[in-house]
C-alpha cells in the first residue's frame, strides 16, 4: 500500500496569531518589510505589528551603520548589520550627497550650504526643513583656511520623533568651531544661541535624557538646560544652564559622550586614542588584505572607552540635580552606539550576533581638516569592556575616502 501523498501547507493562509508571535521575534527592520512582502496576509500581520513597534517607546532597535555603497552611488546609501556581520541586501535610496551631522529616532539631519537644516527619515520618505542656523561665514571670513558646509555642525540631536511630535519636537546642534549649542523647537521661526561660558571649554556631546537637553566637555564637567520660550517672540526666549556634575577623572580623553543606559542612568564614556597603539606604531593599517601608510597625529586610532554612571545626589522637575560618578567596568547584556548619532544603548541578548558589555563606535574624529584624509573614515570598531580588547571593522575602503562618512541609525519600519 502506498504512503497517502503529503498535503501541502498553504503558507499564506497562516493564522494571525501565530504570524504575529514569529513576527515579534524577528529583532530587525530589515526582517519586516522582508516578512510583509510575502503575501497580502502577512502585510497585514507587519503593518499592525510595525504600527505597535512605532508607538513602543521602551523598544530599543538595533542601530544600522549606514554607509557608502560599494560601486559609490550619491543617491543611495548601504546598510550594515552589525549582529549578521554583513551589508544588507537592500539599499537605502539618500537623495543628499553629502556628510550626515546627526542621526536621531530614525531621522538624518543633513546641514545644506545656506546652513539651514534638513530632516529626512529614510524609511518613510518624509523630509522637513528647517530655517537657517547661522549665517554662513563669507569668503573674506573663511580666506585661506579650511571651510566644508557639511562640517559646520558637529552633532544635531532630536529631543523627539517628529513624526509623533510633529508640534513639540526639539532640535540642538553642537557647533563645536563657534563652540556654541543652539536650540530649535518645533514651530519656531529661528534658532537661540545657548553659546557656552568660556570657562566650562568646549563642549564635545550633547543628548536629549527624559525631555531635557544635556551636554559635556572633555574635562567632566555636565550641565543640563532649561529652556523659557518668550511669551511674544522666540527671540526673548531664554536658556538656563545649571552644573550637574564637575568630575575629577583620570586621564585626558579625547572625546567624551553622554548616553541613557538600558536602566534609565545617564552615563559618560571618555574616547581615548593612540594610547597603547603597539600593532600600528610603524603607522600601517590593514584594510581588506592591503597595508596603508598613516599619520596617526592627523587620522588617530581608538585605544579604549571609559564607562561612568553618573548617580543623581538630588532630582527635581528640572531635572538631574548634583552628581556623582561610578566608573564601570561590566555593562551586562547592554550595548552602547557612539558617535555623530544621537548615542543608543540595546539588549544585546535581543538581537543575536550582538556583541553584549561593548561600546560600538565610528570614526567622528573631525579636529584635523580636511576630515577624514587620505584613508576615509577608517576608525570604526567594538570595543569589549572585559578584556578592553578592540575588534576593528574595516568597512570602509580608502577609495570611498571622498564619499560620506558613516553613522548609525536606528530605522523604524513603517509598513503601508
């Protein structure tokens, strides 16, 4: 007797249920316009799902190191998952050839040559312009040194998703050769220049942590911001600016940033570089099987990443008051991702691959110009907190040296 034929599983016809439950343990965007793209069906499954994940404040996406592509295309962008260890198959189609100043809740900000700011959220399409932030300097202003639009900015923040907040977002950008921050809120028709007493140095980070805008220097100094809108104009508003933390750290870094861990702490991680750099000290650097020659002065390498908890002595409705601070040496399952984004920790245990108790970084160095010449933007790499041991990346080829660099960013899937 014969065995009965095997039936056939229709696929498609799936229960919701059951599609929603595998849906839910696919960590990346990627992963859901994949999954939607099946059939009809399971696109309805994505687009309740992925409109539950946009409202899902606590969700935390892995960040995607956007990137040149591989034949140089000025209209696209690349997409690196660090948890598969592999460029995307997708391309990110960028209408902006140029360097990306933030990344935040999804959003590039890109500075154009009249110094206005652009919003462009890459997965939905959705582009907002903002007015301009400075004057642009003049030729005579400029003369013969060094001047690129596109570096003015050092780092543009978000104090929301402005597809959610369209009326009450903030923007703050670091100006670090002004050594100025300004400040944007939604609905205003100009900028307020906060600027920075010259005794606190020049501010390296700033971050948005629980509504409120905070910013560092490299010597462990921490203020926070409150900002008083002018009842009849934006331009009687006002900023204040109170001290929450004026650290005594060992060692001189040479970047320092600030990030909300998983556990709701504001931390700062100090940058150093060309510490204990032994491998390159004959200034040769490998990328893809080929040794390039290197000024470690002009294009410095990251040697380690410090860790500090700071810890609030007292809270208020204004915010974080006095603090101190706890290095640490684990971070646990927690990942951090640092550099012109707006900084973003994950579980790594959420997303395989995902290297857990690390800081993920990406070459922001921009003090030497041109940045980022001759070899590109070749510092980009894991650092674990465990055995203080650096896993390089080498993504980036120095033929791409004149594409722009880099940035993470955590995309949001919208599923229409």
């Amino acid at each position: 007797m014969s065995d009965p034929p095997e039936r056939s599983v229709d696929w498609t016809l799936l229960p919701e249920g059951l599609l929603g439950s595998v849906l839910q343990k696919l960590p990346s965007v990627h992963d859901y316009v994949r999954f939607a793209s099946v059939c009809k069906n399971w696109l309805t499954v994505a687009r309740h799902q992925s409109n539950e994940r946009l409202g899902d404040a606590t969700r935390r996406q892995l960040p995607l190191l956007l990137m040149p592509t591989a034949d140089n295309s000025e209209t696209h962008r690349a997409l690196y998952d660090v948890a598969r260890g592999r460029v995307l198959g997708s391309r990110w189609h960028v209408p902006y050839n140029m360097r990306c100043c933030g990344s935040s809740f999804g959003w590039l900000i890109f500075a154009e040559e009249t110094l206005e700011l652009i919003l462009f959220n890459p997965s939905f399409g959705e582009t907002i312009r903002l007015p301009r932030v400075i004057r642009p300097p003049t030729k005579e202003e400029i003369g013969d040194s060094y001047y690129n639009h596109e570096y003015e900015f050092a780092k543009v923040v978000l104090s929301a998703d402005p597809s959610m907040a369209p009326d009450t977002y903030e923007v703050a950008v670091l100006n670090e050769l002004t050594e100025s921050i300004l400040f944007f809120r939604s609905g205003d028709e100009v900028w307020l220049n906060i600027g920075t007493p010259e005794e606190d140095g020049q501010f390296q980070d700033i971050i948005y942590y629980r509504g409120r805008l905070y910013a560092t220097n490299g010597r462990g100094l921490v203020l926070s911001f409150e900002f008083h809108r002018g009842d009849n104009h934006p331009k009687d508003s006002s900023a204040l600016a109170r001290t929450i933390a004026d650290l005594t750290l060992r060692g001189d870094p040479d970047k320092s940033y600030l990030a909300e861990s998983l556990s709701g702490h504001l931390l700062l991680v100090r940058r150093f570089m060309n510490d204990y750099l032994s491998g390159f000290a004959g200034g040769v650097f490998e990328i893809g099987g080929n040794e390039y020659k290197f000024d470690s002065d002009k294009q410095p390498l990251t040697s380690s990443f410090h860790v500090y908890k700071l810890i609030p002595v007292t809270e208020d409705e204004h915010g974080l008051g006095h603090c101190h601070s706890k290095r640490l040496t684990m971070l646990a399952d927690e990942a951090l991702f640092l550099g012109h984004c707006h900084s973003m920790s994950v579980s790594a245990s959420e997303y395989p691959g995902c290297k857990p108790n690390s800081v993920y970084f990406m070459d922001d160095y921009l003090d030497d110009p041109p940045p980022y010449q001759p070899l590109g933007a070749i510092d980009i790499g894991v650092f674990s907190l465990e055995d203080e041991h650096i896993e390089r990346l080498n993504l980036i080829d120095p033929s791409q040296s004149h594409m722009p660099p880099p940035i993470w960013i955590a995309p949001k899937a919208k599923i229409s």
